[in-house]
C-alpha cells in the first residue's frame, strides 16, 4: 500500500509541477473578455512563454519577489492571466500598453503614445443566448431574434489594430465610465491591461480592491501568470452533476481549437 501510495503523490507532484511551469486549464467566470471569449469557455495557458514568477505556482504559494525568471515582455495584442495586486485571484485580459507606452481613452477610442489606435466597425456579434450569455442587464436592449427562431444577443463591434499589427474585436456598448481615462506611461516592467468588453471590465483603468476590483494601473510583469493560447471546450451553462448525459448537451459547438492568439494586419482576428 505505501508503494501505491508513494506513487500516487509523485503523480500528484508531477501535475502540480505541469501546472505551475508548463500548461494549466482556464475558465473563463466572466463577459469582460466578450466577444472573443465567453463565459464557459475553457482554455489552455502556457506558463513558460513570459518566463516564471511568484505566481507561476497554480496555488500561488510562493512569497512576492521583483522580477521573472528567464523572463520576457510580453507582446501588445496578447490575451493574459494576471493576479492583481494584494489579491490571489486570476484576471484574463488583453496587452495593451508595454513599458515606455503612455496610454489614454477619449470618448471611448483608444490612445497610444499620443495617436489614436486604428480602429474601425464591424458588423455586430451574434452571440446566442443560452444560461451562461442570458444577454441580461449589462446587455439591456441587445437581445434580438435570429432567421432561426432562435435568440442572440446583439453586439456592437469595433475592431481595433493596434502599432504592432496585432488585431482584435472589442465590444463597445456606448458611454460608460471607463471611456475616458489617462494619459498614463507605463513604467519599466509594467504592462497595461484592458478587456475587449470595454465598458463591463475591471482592468488598469480602474482601482484595484473594493469598490472598483480593478488592477489600480499598470501591472508589474510578474504578476502575470501565462498566456493564453487556444479554447479547449465550452459549456452554455445547463450541465447538471448528476446527469452525464447533460455534460455532453451542455457542449456549444464550434469553438473548441479557437485560437486566442491576436490575428496581424491583412489576417481576420483569430478563430
């Protein structure tokens, strides 16, 4: 019995090293990432692309230290976890500033070292509407019936490019209280974070801890925990414990092997 348990802890260690250095699965609890992530999406995120830092381990049970092992910036465009300051939880957001960047939002539009982010619109997003996207309050007034009887929740769409050609869709509802904030520079070893749900996310440009929950500015590197690289499945919400047979029915279809990987000027954004 002590061989078979000896063995059982050397799995366990060797999942909990996988975790922590090499890969771990994500899900998505939020509509801050819409519309390229919905809530119910499960993901894969790399750990080694940025380098290693106290957060790295899954439980985050290392004491905060400056700095990353083996560590790289990351890329404008690219879709991170990130644990905020003075907290153990795990945000996913998007790069958008980068150090020696000043960052600024006019009317909503994005601005990068003084020049507006190219940026234009695209048709909505027809998200269907199941347990996990109900197109509730925070849509009020897009919800809309499909060709095919079916509801979506209708969502207005701006696409933006940022300096190095990575391209991605964003959600703009109107006027909120994120769409004017900064200038702000990024510091040396920071990264600015923002949601592609611009006005339902709590990123850089809000305060971090109560009441906002936001990231209180720019991050410091290594607080970033991964990158996030493709969706592994989805689920709309209705599986049931008991129930196996709902595990599989909850399943959206279509979305497993999306890439979360920024598409570049002249590519779609990824899919």
């Amino acid at each position: 019995m002590w061989r078979e348990v000896k063995g059982l802890i050397w799995v366990l260690l060797a999942v909990l090293a996988f975790h922590s250095f090499v890969a771990k699965p994500f899900y998505i609890p939020s509509e801050s990432m819409m519309p390229g992530l919905l809530k119910g999406d499960r993901l894969v995120v790399s750990k080694y692309p940025y380098g290693w830092s106290w957060v790295s381990p899954s439980f985050h049970v290392l004491p905060h230290w400056q700095g990353r092992l083996l560590g790289k910036m990351p890329k404008r465009g690219d879709v991170v976890i990130v644990t905020p300051p003075d907290s153990s939880e795990d945000y996913i957001k998007r790069v958008i500033g980068i150090p020696g960047d000043t960052v600024e939002v006019r009317g909503g539009r994005l601005i990068l070292n003084g020049q507006m982010v190219k940026w234009e619109k695209r048709p909505p997003a027809m998200i269907p509407v199941d347990a996990n996207v109900p197109c509730g309050i925070e849509f009020s007034g897009f919800m809309t019936d499909g060709a095919d009887g079916k509801r979506y929740c209708r969502l207005p769409i701006v696409r933006e490019t940022l300096p190095n050609g990575a391209t991605y869709d964003t959600i703009d509802l109107g006027q909120s209280i994120g769409d004017d904030y900064g200038p702000v520079k990024v510091g040396p070893d920071h990264v600015f974070l923002m949601g592609d749900n611009r006005d339902k996310s709590a990123d850089s440009r809000f305060g971090a801890g109560y009441p906002d929950h936001g990231l209180g500015g720019p991050v410091p590197w290594e607080n970033i925990g991964g990158r996030a690289e493709f969706i592994t499945f989805s689920l709309d919400g209705t599986t049931q414990l008991l129930n196996p047979l709902s595990w599989f029915e909850a399943l959206r279809s279509g979305r497993a092997g999306t890439s979360l990987r920024p598409a570049h000027s002249g590519q779609s954004p990824a899919k």
